[in-house]
C-alpha cells in the first residue's frame, strides 16, 4: 500500500539528504536535517521515521519509541508500523501503550485474529476483564467468519419453548471432539445423562470424563472413572494417578491418597506439586522423616547451573523442606538447607556484580528480593541461636558482596551491622575494628557506635585504635566521646598530664556528668602516687574535690562509696579507706535496666579489698571473717 506523503516538495531534496547521512553513519547531520524538516512541515510523518530509526540504531529505545509514535499519528494507516511500536511498546513494559498500537492496527486490520488474541491477553494482564472479554468476542466472531459458518438466529419466543432434552453424538465423531464434548457438558452441570460405557475401549474418554468431574469437584464420581484407569496396564499413568491421589485426597482418604502420590512420584520424580502434596500428607499423619523424604534434592549441581527452570523447581522443593525442618526443630539440617537455597544466589563466576545479578535473577524468582531478605535475616538468626558464629559471619561477608543487596543502601547497612555483630560474637576483634571503624567515620556523634567501639577495642588488645582516635579528634576536635578515649589512652600509658587535659575538655563541656568528675578525679590520684612528684598534697586534695563531686552528682550509693573507698585505699589511708568500704557493704546495688544484679554488684570486690587490708595490718582471722560473711549473704 502506497502511503500519500504530506511533505512539499521543496523539502523532499532535504529528506532524500537525510536518509543518505543516516545509511552512511553520519547521524548527527541525519538529525539537524530531520529537525529542520519538522520545523518547516510539521504535519509530515517521514522526518519522524527517520528519527525514530536512527534513535533505535543508537540503542534508545525510549526516543525511537516516540518518535515513531508521532510518525504513526501522522500516518495512522500503515498497520505494520503499529504492530512494531507495540512490540516496542513491550520491550519497554508500557502494556497501555502496546494495547493503545493493537487497537490502531485492528482498526486497519480487523479481520487479523492474532491481534485481537493480542490485544485480549494485555488486557487481562492490566485487569481490564471486560474489555478482555470483548476482545474475544471479535476475535471468535472473525474466527467463525473465517471458517465460513452461517449460526441462524431462533426466535425469542421459540427459543423459550423450546429445551435440549438429549445429545446425540455420532460414531463417525472422533474421540478427542467426544471427549471435549462430555467435559462442557459436566462444566455446565450435565451429569446424570453421562452415564455411559466407553466407546470403543479409549481411555482417554473415560479421562476426559474423570477430569471433568474433579474440575467440577464431583469426586464421587470422578474417583470411579479415574481407579478404572490406574488399575488398566494401557492408561497407568502418572497424570492418571496424580487426578486419582487429589481426589482420594479431597475426599479425605489420605492413607489411601499417600500411596497414590507415591505411585506419581515414582513413575515422574522431577513432578515437584506431587512430591510437595506428599510431604504435606506424611506430615499431617504424623510422619515427620517420611515427609522429609519425599523433599530429597531433584538435580545436580551442573544441571542448575544451566537450567533455570530446574533452579526455580529446586529451591520450591528447598523451601517447603526449610520449613519442616525449622518446624520439627532439626536446627542443623535446616541451617545446611538454607545455606544451598542462599548459594544458589550468592555463587557466581561473574566478575560484573551486575551483570550477575541478572543472571540469577531467573533462576531465584521462586522468591522476592524482599523474601530472600527475610530468609537471610532468619537464617543468621538461628545461626547464632545455635552459637555458629564463624559460620553466621561468613554469611553476612559473603552476602554483602551480592549486588540486589548491596545496591540497597537501607539493606547494606543493616548487613553491615549484622557482619560487625557476627565478627564480634565470633571474637574476631580484628575484623570487627575494620567495621566499627568504617561506620563511626560516617556517624561520628552516634554513642551506641562508641560504646561497641570501646567493647572491640577491650577485647582486640591492639593499638590501631589509639592512632584512629587522635586522626578523628583532628577532624572533630569537640567530639565528646572523642576526649575520653584519648583521656583513657593517655591515662593507661602513663602520660597523666595529657589524659588530665582531654578529661578537664569533657568536664567543662558537661560539668554535671558523674563520669567526667570521677575520671578527673583519679587521674589527680594517679599523678599524686607517682615516685618524684612536687606539690603531692595540692594533687590530693584536688583529686578527692572532683571525687565529693562525683559521689554528688551519683548520690550516697554502693558504687559511689567503693569509689571513695577504693581512691583512699590507693594512697593508704586504710582506716578511713575501711570506713566507706564497710559503708558501701550496708547498700543494695543498683537496679539497671537490662543489666543483671549480679553484673553492678560491688560486695565481692568490697570484700576482698577488705581482706587484703586486714591481711596486710596482720588481721587474717578478720580478713577471714570478712570473706566468710560475704560468702553466707551472697548464698542467702
């Protein structure tokens, strides 16, 4: 068909031009000469074309798709070019699109029926019903015009007269239309009538009635039909005994029905429904090993490696097994279930991360992104349940390297902490400091990240955390926890002076914070026991002013009194050190939210110190007596 071209002959010279540059490569120069044609005739389809061409060379589809929609508007008769932007269309995932170019091409073409089936299918895709169903009204309607058959259409008052009371089918008919035609009369509530023998001993008719029976859910009546054939040596099949096993299992009969899937999944072991309802079956009679059995791994390695489909149908099977085992409490047979489920979207060879990612996406669909997370998220969870750390954190490290989670910031930090916690538990100090380290450059100010850090930094016993902190405060210099981790690092190697000036920054920042007057107060402690030290008692009384300023702010309690005991036992004063250690003995400890008694608890540690002084003063029935009366209240 010759399509009439709408553009002036003036310009087609510049359109001859422009195709030349585009078949030559010279596409920049196609694309001014096409803008300039648009410019002067707006209304001419062939520029558009051509962008849309060009644009579909250069891989983008998104521009071509455009273009070549206007082209088509501009020249709405050409049918193929519809057809083409449709599939476009759908390359793209735009169905309203693709239904909007079927629709143009049924208008030119409507006699077309692969269209209209076409345009039904997206239809129903998008849940337009009604519209779906008119589609196949056309698309029947150009079917029966095809094949020539003239329907004449009854009277309204005959046809309410008149009831079908009988169907006679002739035995020239072959089977398979025979078949077809007891099924839409069992869909249509015709039973009684069906009553009849085989017809020449076929067996697929008396299959045909049993299916349509069960589709019906007649089990009665299906389960004769279907037992005839199960026990014939022409039709014992296996899709003959999977209708037999869910009808006995729909009428109750599970004993019965278990043997009947079991006959399915010998004959078709790689039938995944019939070896999940038989799993579901031996675990409803309360056979728990038995349903595991039936959930046996169905292929090797190598073949889900090439075969996606056998992926899908592999970690359906894995999944339904996880979730038995987790029910019957077999921890480790469903921490090792999980883990295959998991490397079959971990394991790759790729080196693009991306590109990975695509590749598996076929085979683990089974599952949502959002379900594998849940799955992971379960699956360390029992972990560390059962104390597997190591095991628990090579999940979480190798996890992180997947791209679906990586790429998701919310999920990568969440795995991020989740590898720090397992690095932790698994007392690998070292690796947890890389993570710790990582995050508190990234939130600096958050206190439950230094709390962690100092955890990592107690446990490791390495002194790469000194140097971090002292490159951090550069950065924050009035970074508050920043000023007592130096304090402390100065403190325990003996540089006083320094560990006195990071604590005096926090205590001006917060003066009315306990721990900024007790740190300050022992540093004073510590430099006024040093060998060679001028001015001893200044340092002194300094150090137990900031001490009576701790137990202030604290208040007369166990820990407050140990302090001030502790402090006077350092410079020996014994007689005043045993008066607050007996003191702190007469109080409870306190009650911390989400912390044992027995963790806060003062008494052990008051008592020893007691005995040692008494020890020292040669004391020992005291120092005896002490430790004796601890022991019998710390039993009552």
């Amino acid at each position: 068909m010759r399509h009439r071209s709408k553009l002036p002959r003036a310009l087609r010279g510049l359109m001859g031009e422009a195709n030349i540059r585009c078949a030559r490569g010279d596409k920049e120069d196609a694309i001014l000469m096409c803008m300039e044609i648009i410019r002067q005739a707006p209304v001419a389809y062939e520029p558009f074309s051509t962008l849309a061409m060009i644009y579909e060379d250069q891989g983008d589809m998104e521009k071509a798709l455009q273009f070549g929609l206007i082209a088509a508007h501009l020249n709405p008769s050409d049918w193929e070019e519809w057809v083409k932007l449709a599939d476009m269309s759908l390359e793209q995932d735009n169905i309203k699109q693709a239904i909007i170019c079927y629709t143009k091409v049924i208008k030119y073409d409507p006699s077309n029926v692969q269209y209209l089936w076409e345009r039904s299918s997206l239809y129903e895709q998008v849940g337009e019903h009604k519209q779906s169903t008119n589609c196949l009204y056309y698309y029947y309607y150009a079917l029966v015009k095809f094949c020539g058959i003239v329907l004449k259409r009854q009277e309204k008052e005959e046809m309410q007269t008149q009831t079908e009371t009988e169907v006679v089918i002739p035995d020239d008919v072959p089977v398979d239309i025979r078949v077809k035609m007891m099924v839409c009369l069992i869909h249509q509530h015709v039973i009684k009538p069906l009553d009849v023998t085989e017809p020449g001993g076929v067996g697929r008719f008396v299959f045909g009635r049993g299916r349509g029976f069960y589709e019906e859910g007649e089990y009665k009546s299906a389960l004769p039909l279907l037992s005839t054939l199960v026990c014939s040596e022409r039709y014992n099949l296996a899709v003959v005994w999977l209708r037999h096993a869910e009808c006995l299992k729909a009428l109750g009969h599970l004993e019965v029905a278990v043997k009947s899937y079991s006959k399915v999944v010998e004959m078709a072991p790689l039938h995944l429904d019939a070896c999940l309802a038989l799993s579901t079956l031996q675990q409803q009679l309360g056979r728990p090993n038995m349903a595991l059995e039936a959930l046996e791994p169905m292929y090797d390695t190598e073949t889900l490696a090439q075969d996606s489909s056998a992926a899908q149908q592999e970690l359906k099977l894995l999944l339904h097994r996880s979730t038995l085992l987790h029910a019957q409490g077999r921890t480790v047979d469903y921490i090792d279930t999980v883990f295959t489920m998991l490397s079959m979207l971990l394991k790759t060879e790729i080196v693009d991360q991306e590109a990975a990612y695509l590749d598996v996406t076929g085979k683990t669909s089974v599952l949502s992104r959002d379900d594998w997370w849940k799955l992971l998220l379960r699956c360390l969870a029992v972990l560390c349940e059962v104390k597997h750390f190591a095991e628990a954190e090579l999940l979480a490290d190798s996890t992180l390297e997947y791209y679906s989670f990586y790429d998701d910031r919310v999920k990568r930090k969440e795995l991020e902490y989740l590898s720090l916690s397992a690095a932790f538990l698994d007392r690998n100090f070292r690796k947890a400091y890389d993570y710790i380290r990582l995050m508190l450059m990234d939130n600096v100010d958050r206190t439950q990240l230094w709390n962690v850090f100092n955890q990592v930094t107690l446990h490791s016993q390495d002194a790469r955390h000194h140097r971090f902190c002292l490159r951090l405060m550069l950065k924050h210099p009035h970074n508050h926890a920043l000023y007592l981790l130096n304090g402390h690092t100065s403190l325990v190697s003996g540089t006083f002076k320094h560990a006195l000036g990071q604590y005096m920054q926090a205590f001006r920042n917060q003066p009315d914070h306990p721990l900024h007057s007790l740190v300050v107060g022992l540093t004073f402690f510590h430099m006024a026991c040093q060998r060679f030290v001028m001015k001893r008692h200044p340092l002194i009384v300094q150090g137990f002013s900031f001490l009576w300023h701790y137990v202030d702010l604290r208040g007369h309690c166990q820990e407050s009194l140990y302090n001030i005991g502790r402090a006077l036992h350092q410079l020996g004063l014994s007689h005043l050190a045993i008066h607050y250690y007996e003191k702190a003995l007469t109080l409870p400890p306190l009650k911390l939210e989400g912390i044992d008694d027995d963790q806060v608890d003062l008494r052990r540690e008051i008592a020893y110190n007691l005995s040692l002084i008494y020890q020292s003063s040669g004391n020992k029935e005291m120092a005896r007596h002490v430790i004796y009366t601890l022991l019998y209240c710390l039993t009552q």
